[in-house]
C-alpha cells in the first residue's frame, strides 16, 4: 500500500462497518463483469492509464487491469485496501491510502472512474464538487471521467412515498440473503440504509451506510465547473438510455483537448 503523505484522509470508517463481509455484498458476478466490460469500451486509450476514486477491495479494478493494463485505485479505508493487496499479487493494482476530495498525483490519466455510488457516500455538495474537481485534474486532455451513483429519483420511487422502506435480496444459497432497512431525510436528499447480512448458517452482521441521493444534473454541474464536458446519461451498465425510476444513474465527462482561455 502506498500512503500518499501529501494528500489528507478522512475516513467515514466505511470499511471498518464492512470489514470481512463487503464482497458478500458486492461478489464479483454477472453484475461486475458488465461494468468491467463497460469501461474498458470507454476508455479513450489504456496506454494513458487508468486511476479508480474509491476502489475499495478491488472488486472492479482488478478484472478491469487485466483489460486495459495496470489501474491505481484510492481509498479512505486502511481495510479495504489490505483485502485488495491480498487480492492484487501481481502488481496489476497500485493502492493509494487517500481522500478522493483532497487527493493528488503528479500523473494525469485516461480514465478516471467513481462507481457503486461512492461519489454519494460524500455527504456535502461542497465535498462532491472537490471529488470531481480533483478526477477533472487528473484527466490528461481527451481523458473521460465515468461517475455511477445512487439516483435520487430512482431511490424516492423504490420507497414509494414512504419515509422508510424495507427490502430483501435473496441469495442462492437456502436461508442467506441481504435485508435492507432504508430512511429518506433531508427532503429526500439524504438516505440512511442499515443492511443485514443472513449467512446459510444462522450467522448475520449489520452495518449502516449514508448518503447524499444525486441527481444527473447535479452532477453536470460540479462537472463543467472543474471543465468538463458532459456526454450523457445511462441507467447501467448495458448503456441503456436514463430513466428517472432508475436505482442508479451512469455519467459520462470528457475533458476538452484544448483548454479554455
């Protein structure tokens, strides 16, 4: 791991909640090696390179590097980037231990990716606008930026005009499963969700997550402030067209090849 000195961690103890059991939650399945195949279609030339905002325990950067070459990742959490080391024993993904709203590198990158909603995990419009800005500034020109993160328009149509909802996502295996208790705050701008993991032998743990719901225009705007050029919309990975009732939002960003004057 590389603890980058220069640049400020916060860390909102994310993966200390979900340490152990945060690839229970997100396996590397069908679901994944879509967004894999997804941005290795969007990258503009892998030779640029390619950096993750919050890469987690590697779950995306990892099948991505074997597509598109050696990829760094950030992240605020020392655990989430122990569990990738053990992952990444070739090498194949540089860690960096950093503040995606502070964090800088002297070299600027091809593509630059923040998905499974880390960019809402930010619970401020002040701190989402830093994030961007700082993945805007490590784009080389004619890079792209690709954001996924919780649609706020998705999320108030799942709780169905209630405050609170529940809900439960099965697994394959008898008895295991995911139980999702969720809250809408903050005129529906602020979602708290405390998710139960039911293990196939009677074992479960708990862990609670917030986040700052966002909308796509939301977004374009901290983009074109750190100059950036929006390019569209999707509701996943498959790059089909952005419908309000949608989970989740995809966004693309390009930075111009020349700057402004």
């Amino acid at each position: 791991m590389t603890i980058n000195t220069t640049n400020t961690v916060a860390d909102i103890g994310y993966g200390k909640q979900f340490e152990g059991w945060y690839d229970r939650m997100f396996p590397g399945d069908a679901a994944t090696r879509l967004t894999v195949d997804a941005l290795a279609a969007c990258h503009p030339d892998p030779a640029w390179g390619t950096l993750e905002f919050g890469v987690g325990t590697g779950r995306i950067a990892l099948p991505l590097s074997h597509r598109v070459g050696p990829v760094t990742g950030v992240d605020s959490s020392q655990e989430m980037l122990a569990v990738l080391e053990k992952k990444s024993g070739d090498g194949s993904v540089t860690t960096e231990l950093g503040d995606i709203r502070t964090y800088r590198d002297s070299r600027r990158y091809g593509l630059v990716y923040c998905v499974c909603s880390t960019l809402s995990l930010i619970l401020d419009p002040c701190g989402q606008q830093d994030a961007i800005t700082r993945a805007a500034e490590l784009l080389r020109p004619g890079g792209r930026l690709l954001v996924e993160t919780h649609n706020r328009r998705g999320v108030e149509a799942l709780h169905q005009g209630l405050t609170r909802t529940t809900v439960f996502v099965p697994f394959p295996e008898p008895d295991a499963g995911l139980q999702m208790h969720a809250t809408l705050l903050g005129e529906n701008r602020i979602w708290q969700v405390s998710t139960i993991l039911f293990e196939p032998d009677g074992t479960h743990r708990i862990g609670t997550e917030t986040a700052r719901l966002l909308t796509p225009d939301e977004v374009d705007g901290y983009a074109r402030n750190a100059g950036l050029r929006p390019e569209g919309h999707h509701s996943d990975w498959r790059r089909n067209d952005y419908v309000p009732t949608a989970g989740v939002f995809i966004a693309s960003y390009t930075k111009p090849t020349v700057e402004p004057a």
